[in-house]
C-alpha cells in the first residue's frame, strides 16, 4: 500500500513478540512460523528460512498428516518471499498433489506469491494444477 515504514515497524513489532513467545515455548512449531514470517518481511532471509525449516521439523507432515502441511505452506511462503523461487515452486507442487487448503486460485490471488508470478516455472505450476483444483 505504499506505506514501507509502517510496514517495516509493524514487522519489527512482530518479531519482538514472536521471539519472546518461542522463549515461552521453544517447541512449539506455530511461533517458530509466526517468527519465520515477520523475518521473511524484514528482510533477514537465512534466519527466516531457518525459522521455517524448524518449524516444518517439530511438525512434518509425516506425523501430522492435518497440520504439517502448513508449516510447509509457511516454509514456501518464506522462500517465495525471500526470492527462492524454485524451492518455493518445488514446496508449492508437492502441496497441490495432495488433499489440502492451498489451492490455485490462492497462488493467483495471495499477494505473499506475488513475486513469483512472472516466474515461468510458477506459471507451469498453475496450469499444471488447474485443472486438479
């Protein structure tokens, strides 16, 4: 919306409570998202996707067929926010070949995805699926 520094402020706001609730509970994967995500908007890529990646470890889908892929739709909309298009797309195409919430007219419309949009993998991956969803 053109307002960058509220924004960035509202972020930083952000990661200062996502941090002090993982002190509060270190294994719990849903503030190690809340954290991923504040740090993907700051700009602070690795930690971002280290965030995500621990969040995706303390509940994969492999032993949370319910909730583990929503930590790995976090773990994409990291990559996808912090440019790694391609391991984005690779997360997003596994999400979208099985049961779930993330559908295509989401990628179209989510604006977390909204620098993959001219990438010509993404595109590939939305006709890919269309048809599924």
């Amino acid at each position: 919306l053109g307002q960058a520094e509220e924004a960035r402020a509202a972020f930083e706001r952000a990661k200062a409570q996502a941090e002090a609730a993982l002190q509060d509970a270190p294994n719990e994967p849903s503030r190690h998202k809340l954290l991923a995500r504040a740090l993907a908007h700051l700009g602070e890529k690795q930690a971002a996707i280290a965030e995500a990646k621990r969040a995706v470890a303390l509940r994969p889908e492999s032993r949370d067929a319910f909730e583990g892929p929503g930590y790995t739709a976090t773990l994409a909309e990291v990559y996808a926010v912090t440019g790694e298009n391609q391991e984005a797309i690779k997360l997003l195409d596994g999400l979208l070949s099985r049961p779930g919430d993330l559908t295509v007219e989401i990628l179209k419309l989510d604006t977390i995805y909204d620098g993959l949009r001219n990438d010509p993998a993404f595109k590939a991956l939305l006709e890919k699926h269309a048809s599924r969803n």
